[in-house]
C-alpha cells in the first residue's frame, strides 16, 4: 500500500475550514490569504482523490467523505500538540533554577543524596539553596526568593501553605566515647548538672526546646552556644559538651557523634514543605519537589 504524504499545515487547513464553514474566517484564523489557504485544501484532496469540502459563494460543507476524514485529521492533529508539548516540557525541566529554602539540618542530612539524583537527571538545571532558620525560610518563600522551603513547622501565614511529609524525634547528640553512648534512651530530667551546647534564640528549635525544658525540676544550663544545629553538632565532636538535636540532623554513619533517644517526655517535629499558594511552580522546581517527596 503507497503512503500518501502531505504536509501538516494541509491538515491544519482542512480542519480549520471545517470548523470555520468559511475560507476567509479560516484564513484569517491562520494568518493565510484566502487564495493560499484553497490551494493548501485542494492539494489534500488530490493527494487524497477526494473531494472534502462542497464550496459555494457563500457557503462551505464537508462532504460525506470529508466528515469521517475530519476525526481522524483532528486527532492527528491532537496527538501532534500533545507531542510538541511533551518536547517543550522537557526542555525546559531540562533548562531551568530553581530556588530552595531550608533549615540547615535539612540541607546538611536530606538535600545533599536528594540534589545528587536530581543533578544526574536534570544536569543543565541550577539550583540554588538557601539554608537559615526556620523563620527565614518562611520569608525567603514568602518574598518569592524561593521557588518552596522545606522546614519543620507550619506556618500561620495565611498565604503560605504547609504540606506535612515526615516526623523526627529529637536525641542527644552525644561523643561515641561517652558513658551515655549506648544507652537506648535518656530522660530529659537526666540533662541537669550537664554541659550543654545549645542553638541560639534565632534558631527555630530553640523555642521547642526551652518549653520543654521549662517543665524539668532542674533546668539544664547551656555552656556553648552556636546559631545552627551543625555548629552544635561541631561542637559536640570537639568534647566540649552534649546537645538536643533533631534526629534527621545527625548522620547515621557519623563516626564521633552518636544519637541517643529522649524520653519523658518524647519530642518530635514535624517536617514539610512550604509553598506561596498563588505560586505555579516551573518544571524543575515541581520535580525537585517531587524528588524532595519520594525522599521523605
């Protein structure tokens, strides 16, 4: 059986007439004067040996013929848009920045084997990371300086929406070599008469951690101070005291640092994503997100 080949703009030409019942409005539809958009018809039939459409001076029907060709034409056409669409999705998940607020604990631990899988399957998209507190982060994505944040609270703004993934507990950070290094878990009531290394007032976890510790019959008092958990946990390997850290803070496979559960009372946060809610995410940053997900 011999192929017939036309050209896609005789489809186009075709259909639009179709739709339109008018050479001129069809024409104009297609930026075509009517003379060209005719012969562009009438080649289609030829190479079909058809007639498609019935002209009058005022009047333009399909045919019989022409009405079952126009299914099939349009669905062409369709899957045609759909595979232009595909294409251009890919080039610019492909080609693109993306921007994304986290709390350093999350840059630290999660972002790093997430951001490796992702520069492996999109290695023309830049991405740019922007680690702070918590309550940064949240005005990082309320400016529009991030594409989302991933952090551990939700948020009372009103124009940001929270979407929850993963809970953490928080540990005792504490050396490998410490008496309390392989024990299954520590009270808090314990931490009294220790030296703590504590994140400061800027820190999100802060707050958290002095409600907690406000309920203790002796309070714990803090000898160091640093604004991240990782200048804590830096701390905590150089001897010079214990800290409470979420646990996603504190890598498994450390080899001077070890984490051990907090009981009595157990603390957790909870881990998500935040997102501006009139904000359409580009390609890349929706599969970044994506990626951020699966991880979670």
């Amino acid at each position: 059986m011999q192929s017939i080949k036309f050209e896609m703009g005789e489809l186009l030409a075709f259909v639009t007439t179709a739709e339109k019942a008018s050479f001129r409005l069809a024409a104009e539809a297609l930026y075509l004067s009517p003379p060209a958009l005719s012969r562009r018809v009438e080649r289609l039939e030829s190479m079909l040996g058809a007639r498609l459409l019935e002209r009058t001076t005022r009047h333009v029907a399909v045919t019989e013929v022409g009405q079952e060709f126009l299914q099939e034409a349009r669905r062409a056409l369709a899957v045609l848009d759909e595979a232009v669409q595909r294409l251009d999705d890919q080039v610019k998940l492909r080609r693109g920045r993306v921007a994304v607020a986290c709390i350093p604990s999350a840059a630290t631990s999660l972002l790093p084997p997430v951001l490796q899988a992702f520069a492996q399957e999109q290695p023309d998209v830049q991405v740019r990371v922007v680690d702070e507190s918590a309550q940064q982060v949240v005005e990082a994505v309320l400016r529009g300086e991030a594409d989302f944040g991933l952090s551990f609270t939700g948020s009372q703004e009103p124009a940001l929406r929270f979407e929850a993934l993963t809970r953490e507990r928080y540990v005792l950070a504490t050396p490998r070599d410490h008496a309390w290094a392989d024990r299954s878990q520590v009270e808090w009531a314990e931490l009294a008469g220790k030296r703590l290394i504590s994140v400061s007032h800027t820190s999100g976890n802060r707050l958290l951690l002095d409600q907690v510790m406000a309920g203790l019959p002796e309070q714990p008092v803090a000898w160091h101070e640093c604004n991240h958990v990782t200048g804590a946990l830096a701390l905590v390997e150089a001897g010079l005291g214990l800290a409470v850290v979420p646990q996603l803070a504190l890598r498994q496979d450390h080899l001077r640092i070890c984490g051990v559960p907090l009981t009595a009372p157990d603390v957790w946060r909870t881990l998500g994503l935040l997102q501006r809610r009139d904000r359409v995410l580009s390609h890349a940053a929706h599969a970044l997100r994506q990626r951020l997900i699966q991880a979670l």
